[in-house]
C-alpha cells in the first residue's frame, strides 16, 4: 500500500522529521515539536498531579513513537517510509487527478453509415448491415448473412451497397459516367467476380429500367438502372450513380447497387430511399433522390 504525503521520521537523520510526497522523499525537513498539554484541570501543583501530568506526556509520547516508527532499511534513506513499517494514518477520500487524455467522442450514429474518404454518410435501413467479413473496401452496407451461390461455389449477398472515387478516366459528366460504369457493375454482380467464379454462371440478358438525373447529397448526379438475368439464379438489379464529392477537389464518386431479384431480395425502393437519405458529412438536412430540385453544381 502506498504511504500517504506527510512528515515522517528521516530514515537518514531519526531526530528530524521529513516531508514524504506519496511517492518519494522531498528536501524539506523539520524538528519535531515537542508536545505541549496544560496541567490537569484542578491541580494544585502537588505532586500527584505532577505524576498525573507525567503520565500523560509518556503515554502521549509513547503514542508519537508507535505511530511515526519508521523501521530505516539499509540502503541510502531513500525509500518509501511505509515499505516496511508505515505509520497508520486515517486519509480522506480525494478525488483522482485530471486525466490528460480528451474525453471520448459521442459515438457514431447507429442509423448511418460515413464514407470520410467521399465526404458522404448513407442511412442504414432496417435490412442492411454494415460489411463484415467483406473483402472488396469499397463496400459500405450489405443484407444480412450469405447463402450459397446458385452457380459456382462461394457465397453470396442478397444486397450490396458500394461506394467508391471516381479515378480510371478524367471524365466530368456524371451522365456518361453513371453510363460507362453500368456494365462493370453487373458483370461483376453477376457474369465474373474478381476471382474469376462465375456465382450466377453468368448473364443472359439485361434490359435499361430506368435513367436520368438525380440530386445526391444536394449535389446534381446522375443515374442509370439495369435488369440483369443470369443462367442460374434470379438475377437481380444492378444501379450506377455519379455525383461530385462536396469536400475537397470535389471528385466524382460511383455509388453501385447490387441488389437480387425475386423474393429473398431487398426491395427495389430501397434503392432510392438510400439515394435520398446520402448526406454530406457533418450536414443532416441536404438530401436529394429522383425528382428533387436539380440545380448547378458548385
């Protein structure tokens, strides 16, 4: 237990008392006080109150030395006071010191996802998790839980959501992006992944759902929708959107939607209700979605 701060007996000088800090030894020093006790109340100065007197300042003095006994080591006198015998001493609470340390951030709203390197955070809907066990990072949110893949070996996703920077080509208009970017997607959904598997043994056919321009984040983007069939499976819906970033060089960034077909997919209004709920980050009120007010960008 580590001795409380206060004058105790100097291991290295025993008729002088020494300040202890709590956890080393300090330069101040001092003689101790001789305790002073008036005289019995009523006495006469005869010799039994003398006695009385006596007795009192041996017990008062035996009580001094009980309590400030310091047991000296054989070192320099440089030791904790209480290491090997410390005087009992009745300390009140305090309270600890200040931590150096910030106190934490409030934590992340469960009810979104933040994409920093886009400047954008997307609302998680009932039926979307954020990735695990993803490897792609571009990633943002998934369905819930894998199922075997209808066509080569692996698993698969229900739904997947995607957020990525635009930097394969200097292209600045979102149309043609969000147009050139749509093949990619589905085939990667649904013809061949990175891995060269074929999940869904492929795309049979695929037909335009529906295009055209679209506010992101108060952003004008646009995009485009696709209906994709597979040799197995359902098949499923594949969207591209691009939009400017509202932070930095105000890159253009692809939001991709991959989402199965038939009922064990996730509703196809999913899509627009993520697309109207993206936000710039720190921003809680600029929405967007098909249909809003469409104006300039910056």
């Amino acid at each position: 237990m580590t001795t409380p701060p206060g004058w105790y007996r100097d291991p290295s000088a025993p008729h002088t008392e020494r300040w202890w800090d709590g956890t080393a030894w300090t330069e101040h020093r001092r003689t101790p006080e001789a305790p002073q006790h008036p005289p019995p109340r009523g006495s006469d100065g005869s010799g039994r109150a003398k006695a009385v007197a006596l007795t009192t300042a041996a017990a008062v003095l035996v009580a001094a030395i009980v309590t400030g006994a310091v047991v000296l080591s054989e070192d320099d006198g440089d030791g904790d006071p209480g290491a090997i015998t410390a005087p009992t001493v009745s300390v009140p609470a305090s309270p600890p010191p200040p931590s150096s340390e910030s106190a934490p951030e409030p934590s992340a709203d469960p009810g979104r996802v933040v994409d920093e390197l886009n400047g954008i955070t997307l609302p998680l809907l009932d039926g979307w998790v954020r990735p695990e066990n993803v490897s792609d990072t571009d990633v943002v949110m998934t369905t819930p839980g894998t199922y075997d893949c209808p066509g080569d070996d692996g698993l698969c996703r229900h739904g997947t959501v995607l957020s990525r920077t635009v930097t394969a080509n200097d292209e600045k208009s979102t149309a043609a992006l969000a147009r050139e970017d749509i093949s990619d997607a589905a085939d990667l959904a649904y013809d061949r992944n990175r891995v060269d598997e074929r999940p869904f043994h492929g795309i049979t056919s695929h037909r335009l759902v529906e295009q055209g321009p679209v506010a992101v984040a108060g952003r004008t983007g646009y995009f485009v929708r696709w209906r994709v069939r597979t040799e197995a499976g359902p098949g499923g819906y594949v969207q591209s959107m691009a939009f400017p970033s509202s932070v930095g060089s105000e890159s253009l960034v692809m939001v991709r939607y991959v989402f199965d077909a038939g009922a064990e997919g996730p509703p196809l209004a999913d899509m627009d209700r993520i697309t109207e709920g993206i936000r710039p980050v720190g921003d809680e009120d600029t929405g967007g979605g098909v249909g809003s007010d469409i104006g300039p960008t910056r």
